[in-house]
C-alpha cells in the first residue's frame, strides 16, 4: 500500500491509476456472511481433500481477471441513506432499486 503524506499528496493522482496485485489465503469449504473469517459457519466446513485438483483448479480460475466485489451485507456502506450492517443485524435483505 502506498501512503502518500504532506507535500507527497501532490502526487496520488499519478499513483491511482497503477496496476495492482492483491493475495490471499484461502480456506476450502467455509463460508461467512462477512466475507471474512468471522462468523464462518462452521456446518459449511468441507476438507480440502473432498476436492480433485481439476475442481480446485477450476474455482480458481474465477478469482483471475478483471472482477467486481460484492459488497457483504456487514458493511459500513450506506445503500439508500442506511449502513447494511445496521439493516444485516435487524434481519433487512438489501434494499432494493
């Protein structure tokens, strides 16, 4: 991550159109509704050794490229002038429009 402070500031613009790489570290067969390893629903746990290498690669094939991020429904976001964690905690799907 690059932090630009005091006169370097002047320079973000040049900076933000930069390629950028990002890694992580996976664990097969957890899920969480915040994305996250908070709340992971322990039910949903498979082994990694359920899995063929063709599956394992294949799901990763979807992580490569160009993507959009879902937005988990335990975000500070506001949709519609309310936070979705404040709408996720009272049991309110998204907003729709």
């Amino acid at each position: 991550m690059i932090v630009c402070i005091g006169k370097a500031t002047k320079v973000v613009q040049f900076l933000c159109g930069l390629d950028k790489t990002y890694e992580g570290e996976i664990t097969l067969g957890r899920t969480s509704v915040t994305y996250d390893s908070e709340g992971v629903d322990e039910d949903s746990l498979a082994l990694a050794s359920d899995f063929s290498r063709e599956q394992i690669e294949e799901v990763l094939r979807q992580f490569t490229g160009k993507l959009i991020q879902n937005v988990p429904a335990y975000s500070a976001i506001k949709v519609d002038g309310k936070r979705l964690y404040k709408m996720a905690r009272r049991g309110l799907g998204l907003p729709r429009g």
